[in-house]
C-alpha cells in the first residue's frame, strides 16, 4: 500500500472568493480569519472573498489568504482528515504543513506569515526585482544561463517546480538577460512573470533578516510527521533545522521538483492539496504520477471527500 503526502499551495493560487463559503461554515475558520485581520489591520476576509483581485495579489495580502484558506480546510475537515506520512508546501505552503504536523500552532503559524509577507514585501519596495520561467532547459544549462547573465544584473534560479519548469529571480535587468539567453540557448518557453519583486533571491535579504530575528521568538516543535524542507527536499524534523531552513528559505530555491522525486522514493502514492487551486497537482501528474490524486478547495471537496454533509 503506497504512502500519502499532503501538498500545500504558495503565492499564485489564490483566487477572489476563496475560502468564503468555509468561512461561512465553521466559527472556528471565523476565528482564523479575525486573528489574521488583526494582525495585518485588513479585513482579510472581504478582500479574500470580494477582492478586488489586483489588490488581493499583493505579496502581504496573498500569502496570509492562502494560509488561511489551508487551515481552513484542515479546521473543517477535522477528524476526517486521512492519516498521512508527509507534509511539505511550496514555499509559503511549508507553514502550513507545519502547522498540520502540530509543529506550529496555526496561530503562530499565521501571525508568522502575515509577518514574513510583510517583510518580503518591503524588500520588494527596496531592492526591485522580478521573475521568469524557463521551459524546456534542464538545471545545468539554467545555471550556466544565470552565470552568464551575472554581469547585466543579478539574477539566480529561485524556484524548481517541475523537471521541464524553473523559474529565475533577481534584478529588472538580470532576469531580462537571462530570458533572451534561454531563447538563445533553445528554451520551449522563456517569459517574464507578473509578479511583486525577486522572491528566493538575494534581493530578499532585508526579509530573512527580519524574519529570522521574528521566528526567534516563536515555539517551533517537533513535527508529529516529517516535512519535506523547501531549501533540502528532505524531511526536517529538529524544531532548530526547522528555524534555520524557514529563514533561509527566503533567499533560496524552492526545490519542488526534488520534493516530488523524494516522495516517489518514499513510496507515496496519493497526493491531497489541501488549500486554493490545483497548480500542484498539476505539477505531481507529470513528475509524480501518483494512483491517487485529491484536491480540499472548497466546502463540497470535503464534503465529497469525506462523505458528510457539513
């Protein structure tokens, strides 16, 4: 029998009126969404539900939806969540998978992302940036692409999301050399993305600082399960690696594709995102190819899934 692995979603998943009618269904999810508002000084909640959406893609208001949206599924789902043997998500999504394995509370785990999106957001007000994905070049030739690129601006590979899929992130400038040099160089695919700044660069500095001198204060336990690290795409289950690799994880890579490789290796089999959108399971059908594939969403998801009516 294979294993399973809970998957949680990062920035670009979000969606107006996600999470809306969880929200509507549980005091609990209610309680979530007001923490967080306080936090932040927004309704978090009308902007997720109503939008509008260009505001809601800003790195401050984005990550603290979607970690709201994921602990929302989980607080609804309750005892009906499966037993699993690993937790990992895509860059902000690792809090989240924390907070499933009970290494984070998801109150720290959601004051701690309001705080990181804070931080990063304000690097990208002082060192501006951007990002592209490469289609169709492999680790190697990206690498070779962004040392060549080094002297136009700086510019680095940021996120592995699939085999054929790696995106790159550093200065205006950087990144542009590097696109024309993956068209050069016989990329499928080489675009500049519409994103707030050069996130899992050296561009992000100033927010690892804050952020590890934040965490500093915060409780981090023992996972009760092994989550699969962004920076290793290997499991981490010493509360100090954890604090390490959570302030490093803002100037690295995200290591998606390894994570995928590792859990094959491991021997999962099923995949459940709990949280907004479908772009990981997406992105597991063709690396991963799991038997079985699940998507927690919405209020009928769990519903279906769990067979009770909420």
């Amino acid at each position: 029998m294979g294993k399973t692995a809970l998957l949680f979603p990062g920035q670009a998943s979000q969606y107006v009126g996600m999470g809306k009618d969880l929200y509507e269904s549980s005091t609990r999810v209610r309680e979530l969404y007001l923490l967080a508002s306080k936090e932040m000084d927004t309704d978090i909640a009308r902007l997720s539900f109503e939008g509008p959406a260009e505001e809601l893609k800003r790195t401050r208001y984005t990550q603290p939806a979607i970690m709201l949206h994921s602990l929302a599924v989980l607080t609804v789902l309750g005892d009906n969540l499966p037993a699993f043997d690993y937790a990992c998500g895509h860059s902000l999504g690792e809090y989240a998978a924390l907070a499933v394995t009970g290494s984070l509370t998801y109150e720290d785990a959601i004051k701690a992302v309001v705080k990181r999106a804070s931080l990063m957001e304000e690097a990208c007000v002082r060192n501006p940036g951007t990002m592209a994905a490469i289609l169709g070049l492999d680790e190697k030739q990206i690498d070779q692409i962004c040392r060549d690129s080094q002297p136009e601006g700086i510019v680095v590979t940021a996120n592995f999301n699939s085999q054929g899929q790696i995106a790159v992130s550093g200065s205006v400038e950087g990144v542009q050399a590097a696109v024309r040099r993956a068209r050069e160089s016989g990329a499928r695919k080489a675009i500049v993305l519409e994103v707030g700044g050069a996130f899992h660069s050296p561009l992000m500095e100033p927010a690892k600082a804050g952020l590890e001198t934040y965490l500093r204060g915060v409780t981090i336990s023992a996972p009760r399960c092994p989550v699969i690290a962004n920076v290793t795409a290997r499991p981490v289950t010493d509360d100090e690696d954890i604090r390490r690799l959570l302030v490093e994880q803002v100037i690295s890579p995200v290591r998606w594709s390894q994570t995928m490789e590792f859990l094959v290796g491991e021997g999962v089999r099923t995949i459940m995102e709990i949280g907004p959108g479908k772009v990981l399971r997406g992105l597991a059908k063709r690396d991963m190819r799991p038997e079985s594939s699940v998507g927690l969403d919405t209020l009928a998801n769990i519903e279906t899934f769990s067979g009770v009516a909420i």
